[in-house]
C-alpha cells in the first residue's frame, strides 16, 4: 500500500499499525499520538493533509523515539 488506504484491507492495515503503536504508549492519548506524530509533516499538526501510510508510518516512529 502507498499513501491512500483505498481498500477496506489496507484500511485495517493502517488502524492495525496505529493501535499497535498507541498499546506502545498506553498514556497519550489518541489524538494526542496522531498530533504529536504528525508534527514533522509540512503542514505541521494537521493530520487532515497526512496520507494514511505515512500517518502509520510517522505514528510508529513517533512512538519509537517517544519510549527511548
């Protein structure tokens, strides 16, 4: 999958990575990780501009770098 989720399969792929990631930092919030996450995109914390891919994909590496 790139970018988009468009089927119902990569769809549950991306929820999949993200609950996956947030059982890693049970503490924050949800929207607190998708914020916090998203804050090295261009548009900053906006996550309406995020593809999903890359949202899972800056989701997990936020929580990487969130439990060191």
């Amino acid at each position: 999958m790139k970018g988009r989720a468009a089927t119902v399969e990569a769809k549950r792929q991306v929820i999949d990575r993200i609950f996956s990631a947030w059982t890693k930092a049970p503490q924050l919030r949800l929207g607190q990780l998708l914020v916090n996450a998203n804050q090295a995109t261009p548009m900053g914390n906006d996550c309406f501009y995020t593809e999903d891919e890359r949202l899972a994909r800056l989701t997990e590496e936020f929580v990487e770098r969130f439990n060191q």
